[in-house]
C-alpha cells in the first residue's frame, strides 16, 4: 500500500480550506523529449524480442509463452510508432511530431516493420510457418538498423536543457540498449539450439554477454569516457547494483554455449526467462533515471494525466460510490473538530494493533470491495484507491491506509476545495510494500445531478508500469 504522510492534530478551520487551483503541466515547457527518445529508442528492444520469440515459435521452445509474448510486442510497436508520429499523453507525447526529417524516419521505420508485422501476427495465432519465420530472421536487421537511425534522429532533435541534457541522452541510449542486448542473446540461444545459426552467430553471442556486461558497470559506476556520468541518485544506483546482481547470479546460462556446446530447449527457456527478468530490471532502471533528471515532472505527470482523465475518471461516476459519499455526507454533516481528531485517532489506534471496527466497517462495505475488484482489473497500474467525503474522512477503499482522515492533504484540499474537474499529482515515492515506484492521482467527484463537489477519489499508481 503506498504510504500516507503522517498527520499532525488538524488546525482551527479545518473544513474550510482554500480552493486550490488543479494541477496542469505547461505544454508550451513540455514537448514530451524525455518519453520521445526513450520510446524511439525502445523499438530497438522490440526488434530483438520479435526476432527472438519468433525464433523459438518455430523451433517449439516454449511455444506458448512465446506466442503470448510475440501478440504483446506487436501491440507494443505500433502503439510506439503511432504515438511518435500523432502523440499520445498516455505515452508522455502530449503532441503530434512535426519535424519532416524526424516523420520521415518514422515512415521508414513503419515501411520495415510491416513485413515482420505481419509474419509475427500468424506466428502469435498458431497459423505461422517455417517462412513467416524465416522473414523474420531476414528482415530484423534491417529493421534494427532503422530503429538505430530513428532512436539518434529523436534524440538530437529532442536534446535540450530544460528537458533532456545530451548526457541523460548518452546514459539513456545505453541503458535502453540493455534491454536489447538481453533479448539478442536469447534470440542467439535459440539460433544454436535450433540450426537456424549463421556462422556469427556465437560470435554475436559473445560479443552481446560482454557488452551486457561492460554496459552495466559503467552505467553503475560511471564511464566518462564513454559520456556515461555516474548514477544521478542512490535509488539509480541501486538499481543498477541490484540489476548487476541479477545477472552475475544468472549469466553461467551463457558458460556452456560460450564454450561451443549446443544449448538445450531447457537452456533457451532459460535465457528467455533471464531476459524477461533484465529487460524489467532495466526498465526499472530507465523509470527512475527519468524521474531523477531535467523534465521529470512532464514525463510521468503528463502520461499519469491522460491515464487517470481517460480510464479512472470513470470509476467517479458510479452510482454506488456517489450514494455512500453523499450518505456519509449527510451522517457526517455534524462532526465537529474533536470528532474528525477523535475518529482519526481510532483509525490509527486500530491500524497499529492490527484490524478493529472502524478499519473493518469500511473495508467490508460493498464499495470498498467493488474499488478492490476495479483496481485488480488494471492489472498493477493502479496499487490501491479510496475515496473521501467533504470532510476528508475515508468513505471506501480498496486497501487498509494509516489514517483515516485526510482533509489536510493536497489529495484532498487540492481536489474536493478546488472543484469540478480538478486533479491533483503527487511526487514520486518509493512503497516499500511493493517495490515499486509510485504517484497519487486524486480527482474530485461530483453529484452527477447537481454537478456539486461531494468528495474526493485517490489512486495510488505504478509509475513504472506506467512509464
């Protein structure tokens, strides 16, 4: 559960605070540079993993898994490529691309994916044959040379100080590269495993476990050399510190193919499972290097904008939430200060030793459960959600938080006394609980009858898989 800052004894005036104004990233300062350069430049990883999944759909290595991966990197490029092209808030491109080289580009990066599109489509279904996935293994370097020539075109277009530093630009390049170079050697394993290897096959192989290698400690400790700076922040750091980990532990996979031994189905399936395992490590990584350097703040505030106007807006309007706030507003009418403090206190009492009636009576209401079964839907996007009447008190919510009342917060002063239509980002936090990297998106509900303000909704959401 992300966690709520702890609360103070409120002040005189409490339920009278000022109207705040809703939050809203300045576009005319934000171009989406930062989300630009990183998507260009994850079509690289793509390709890898395109040309890697389709190797082992044709040579039965895990065929399903591989299928399911093909259907998901598929959706994943064309959404790419459309939002370079038409933008996307919900990518962190909250505008259309208008540069004629940088659209030319993406023309040809679309000309070279269609092809292998197509192929990975009838693979994914199960209708694929030996020439779907020999166009593949034909025509991905090609279409990797491309992406390489997309991903440089974004990045000098979009390098600017405000928003993205050349050297952020440098580390990014590098650490996105990661990701494909895990998927390479995978795609390599396979080719062995299968004699569908060309004569630079485990010369590829070696060249990638190497580089994988040198890459990860220079993005830890810095190359300056190589215009990588060191780690702009210990979270950076220990990503990276944990990531190095991972693949240490792991990399022996690579020993005896190295070594000029036909790798097994089994060996495969493992490679495939150690990129799985990097590439989020990586990406991971990405997150918080982006979050940590010059235009943080477009580049998940945009995204976290689109996502919560466009999907979570309509959790608001069900009748069922909108009936408890207005029921709890009615009991509620007459509280006075000592109550909310008194009422707030019992929270905290009963969350310390474990569960009590307060905490139980809200997590077992019916809307409590219907905002559980909501965020389960998104998947992992969204972490945890509960919503507030017109004091701040909690009405219902999908997890157990530590307080009960939080009408001195920004989530609510900044929603429900700002108005309609208001929403209010939080800064990034790590959840401990979790693991992840999150924000809080609150928004302010209204009576879908009147259009009055009645309370407030916050979601806790997973910046990571946002981004």
């Amino acid at each position: 559960m992300f966690a709520l800052a702890v609360m103070g004894a409120p002040s005189s005036g409490i339920f009278t605070a000022d109207p705040a104004a809703a939050q809203r990233i300045d576009q005319s300062l934000y171009n989406g540079g930062k989300a630009r350069v990183n998507r260009s430049a994850s079509l690289r990883t793509l390709t890898e993993a395109v040309a890697s999944a389709s190797c082992r759909v044709n040579g039965g290595i895990g065929t399903e898994t591989a299928q399911s991966q093909l259907s998901s990197l598929r959706t994943d490029f064309d959404k790419i490529i459309n939002a370079l092209v038409n933008g996307s808030p919900a990518l962190g491109m909250p505008g259309a691309e208008e540069s004629a080289r940088t659209l030319k580009a993406l023309s040809a990066t679309a000309a070279f994916w269609e092809p292998l599109d197509m192929a990975a489509q009838k693979l994914a279904s199960g209708t694929g044959t030996n020439a779907d996935a020999a166009a593949i293994e034909q025509g991905f370097a090609e279409l990797f040379e491309q992406t390489e020539l997309l991903a440089a075109v974004v990045a000098g277009q979009y390098t600017d100080p405000s928003q993205l530093l050349q050297s952020d630009a440098t580390v990014l390049n590098f650490a996105v590269r990661q990701r494909a170079l895990a998927y390479r050697m995978t795609r390599a394993m396979c080719e062995l495993a299968t004699n569908t290897a060309s004569d630079d096959t485990l010369q590829e192989l070696t060249t990638s476990v190497d580089q994988f290698q040198q890459t990860l400690l220079a993005l830890r400790d810095g190359f300056p050399g190589a215009g990588i700076n060191p780690p702009p922040n210990d979270a950076v750091r220990a990503s990276l510190e944990s990531t190095y980990q991972i693949w240490q532990d792991q990399r022996g996979i690579f020993d005896a193919a190295l070594a000029g031994q036909t790798p097994s189905p089994e060996d495969v399936e493992a490679a495939a499972a150690l990129s799985e395992t990097l590439s989020v490590a990586m990406n991971n990584t990405i997150t918080l290097y982006l979050i940590a350097t010059p235009g943080q703040d477009g580049v998940y505030r945009v995204p976290l904008e689109a996502y919560a106007r466009d999907e979570l807006s309509n959790w608001l309007t069900n009748p069922d939430v909108i009936a408890a706030i207005k029921a709890q507003n009615t009991q509620h009418a007459n509280l006075s200060e000592d109550e909310v403090i008194a009422l707030d206190q019992q929270w905290r009492t009963e969350a310390g030793a474990g569960g009590g009636p307060l905490i139980e009576k809200l997590l077992s209401a019916p809307v409590s459960a219907w905002l559980l079964a909501q965020q389960e839907a998104t998947a992992g996007f969204v972490t945890e959600v509960f919503v507030m009447d017109n004091k701040g008190l909690n009405v219902a919510q999908s997890a157990e938080t530590s307080d009960y009342w939080q009408g001195d917060e920004a989530k609510w002063q900044q929603t429900y006394s700002a108005g309609a239509d208001a929403l209010h980002i939080s800064e990034v936090e790590f959840d401990d609980s979790t693991g992840f990297y999150q924000s809080q998106g609150s928004m302010t509900i209204t009576d879908p009858e009147t259009g009055e303000a009645i309370g407030a909704i916050t979601f806790g959401i997973n910046v990571q898989n946002l981004m």
